[in-house]
C-alpha cells in the first residue's frame, strides 16, 4: 500500500489521511500499545469520550464510504458512543481521549477546562505529531501540556472490521497529558520514543502510588 501523502485528503488541520484514504475508512481503534501503559500506571481509566468514533469525520475520496458507528473499543471504566456526545458529558477522573483529528481543536478545548476546574484528575490526549505552526498545538498543547509522549515508530491503529493492526499509517503519534504523570509511565515513555516535558506548565512527574511497580 502506498504511503504517498502528495495527493492524499487531509483533515482541517492540514494531517495527511493517505492511510485513511487508502483503506475507505475513516473509524479506527486506538491500539493497545498507546493505552494499556496508561492504564496500568494510573490503575485503570475512568473515562473514554471517544470510544467509538463515528464515520463522517474526514473528506474522503469519492470512491470511499464512511464506516458506519461501531462499536466502543473498552479502553475505560466509561467509553461515549457517539450518540452520547462525547463533549456534553462530564469529564472526571483519569480521561483518555483520541479524537476526531478532523475537529481536534474543540476536544481540546475540552480537556483542558475539564482539567483546570479539577473535574478530570488528568487527560491522556491523541494526536497526530504535528506541531509546526498549528494553531491548536500552541493554543492548547503547549500552553497548557505537561509533557508530550511522541511515540518512536508510527502506531499501526486497529481496522474496526477485521480486528487487526493495520499498516501504512501516514501520520507519527503523540499523546499529551494534561496533569500529573506516574514516573514509571515517564521512564517507559523515554525508552519507548521522545518524552518532552514543560516544567512551566501545572501538573509534571510524581512518584507512584501504592504497587504499581516500575516498567
């Protein structure tokens, strides 16, 4: 398959989509290798607003049909379909949020309001690594980010209808925090990519709590 973004669709964003395109979906699955390191060092999560994307997110080539709304991937205690609106419900506890990358903008928007009325204990948030001069990369991210986790190779996501990893992701992923992070996640985040952490903002590393243990 062809990783070629040249002529690829992009979300408002300007994220190349070759890999969506290329595959005529545009619903994805977060893999586990991007949640399950989270989950295990924070003692599991409380909430996914985003747990089963809708398919009418991206403009996609004319050939293409959106996936239909499926079903949630069971990263969190609480995991919003689409139909619940992920924005309208109440963010609390430990948040791990990967959304539409067509509108990511008002989700983060969300985070960190959820996050600084002391709703959310702390937000996990996806994206692509994209910073550049992105307007909601430095309106949110690096305003208002501990740190950002940029992965080392691209994250294969999860085809919803096969259940497999897919391949030929066009775009390298980044996870930001909005709060306080384990040391041990730290430590596993340098060792598995690039760990950039911004001591201005609130929130940073803190020592474990109860048995977790290292990675």
């Amino acid at each position: 398959m062809s990783t070629d973004d040249t002529a690829a669709p992009t979300t408002v964003d300007g994220t190349s989509m070759a890999f969506v395109a290329n595959k005529k979906k545009d619903s994805w699955r977060t893999p586990p290798a991007l949640y399950e390191p989270i989950a295990e060092a924070v003692g599991g999560i409380d909430l996914d607003p985003c747990a089963g994307p809708s398919g009418d997110r991206l403009e996609l080539p004319g050939d293409a049909e959106p996936a239909e709304d499926l079903p949630p991937t069971k990263i969190a205690d609480r995991n919003v379909m689409p139909w619940e609106d992920g924005l309208s419900v109440r963010w609390m506890g430990d948040v791990f949020v990967n959304p539409p990358f067509s509108d990511v903008d008002e989700w983060l928007a969300m985070a960190v309001g959820a996050w600084m009325a002391g709703d959310a204990d702390r937000v996990f948030f996806v994206t692509a690594a994209n910073t550049g001069t992105l307007a909601w990369y430095h309106r949110w991210i690096a305003s208002f980010a501990s740190m950002t986790y940029f992965t080392g190779p691209r994250q294969n996501y999860i085809d919803p209808e096969q259940n497999e990893l897919a391949s030929g992701v066009s775009f390298n992923t980044a996870v930001s925090v909005f709060g306080e992070v384990p040391a041990s996640l730290a430590r596993y985040w340098r060792r598995e990519g690039d760990l950039v952490v911004r001591p201005w903002n609130a929130g940073g590393i803190v020592e474990d709590q109860g048995d977790g243990g290292d990675r």
